[in-house]
C-alpha cells in the first residue's frame, strides 16, 4: 500500500509541475522566442511523461487484479483436488488432517505436536494414507495433488482455447 501511496504522490506532483510550468510559460511568453519554444518543448514532455506514468500504473493496476484472482481461483482448485482425492481416497478425518499437514511439508514431529499425540501414531496414519492412496512417500502424495491440478488446467486451457478459436471464426 505505501509503494502505492508513493505512486500516486509522484503523479500528483508530476502532473502539479506539469501545471506550474504551463502556467509559467503562459503568462511569461510575449514573443516566441528559443526560450519559450524550450519551455513549451519541457512542459509538454513533462505533460506525456506524466500520461504516459499514470496510464502504465493503472494498466499494472489491472493486471496485478487479474492476476491476484488467478491465483485465488488456482487456490481454490487446488483445494478443491485435495479434496476430491481425500473423498475418493476414503480418508478418515484424522488421516485428512494429518494428510493436509504432510502436503504443506510440515515434519511429522511438528504433526504429532499440532495434534497432541505420539509421533508414532501419525507415522501409523501415513502409512494408511500412503496405502489408501496407492504412494509411498510425501514426495508421491503432493506429486499425485499437484499432476491432477495441472491436468485440469491444461484441460481448461485447451478448452479455453478452443472456445476463443470458434468465437474468432
């Protein structure tokens, strides 16, 4: 927010100078001379320069706006897999705790404190996830997540894709 601010102060104060000036070289000019020419020449690129800022922000405005919602919709979708393959999994809720906990890389120890038991019964609980859905490690459990989001968005993509073309036609 305060890079923002900052921004937004500097434009004012560019598109403030831009006025002065003009004002300056408005009641001063009596006869065109180099020196008015120069002024109008400085003023009027203070005057794009503060457009051509101003423009550029608010374009990045909107592109950071895009894409913070991308990446909410991402996290959904993300969440919404894990989901899927907790249920498809048939994981008790203890086991999608502990599963959660895993995905995020949190250390079993650390697991078995959050939770208020024994380190052995969370490695007792990730063996069953592991065997209830077909990996043998951590590494395999956020690769079988992550596989299935990406998959689903090169389907949505391709399929994005293929509207834009039809619509284009």
């Amino acid at each position: 927010m305060l890079k923002r601010n900052l921004f937004l102060l500097a434009a004012i104060l560019q598109v403030g100078c831009c006025i002065i000036f003009a004002a300056d070289v408005v009641f001063e000019i009596n006869e065109l001379t180099i020196h008015e020419i120069v002024e109008m020449a400085g003023v009027a690129a203070l005057a794009v320069g503060s457009f051509i800022s101003i423009d550029q922000y608010r374009k990045l405005l909107r592109r950071n706006s895009r894409i913070e919602r991308q990446l909410e919709a991402a996290s959904g979708a993300f969440q919404a897999v894990i989901e899927q393959h907790f249920d498809d999994w048939c994981l008790t809720a203890a086991e999608r705790d502990v599963a959660l906990l895993s995905i995020k890389g949190v250390p079993t120890s650390a697991i078995a404190t959050m939770r208020q038991t024994q380190t052995g019964t969370i490695k007792a609980q990730t063996a069953a996830i592991y065997r209830k859905s077909g990996v043998s490690s951590r590494a395999e459990l956020v690769t079988a997540m992550i596989e299935e989001l990406i998959l689903g968005l090169e389907l949505s993509h391709a399929l994005t894709a293929g509207e834009d073309r039809r619509g284009q036609t």
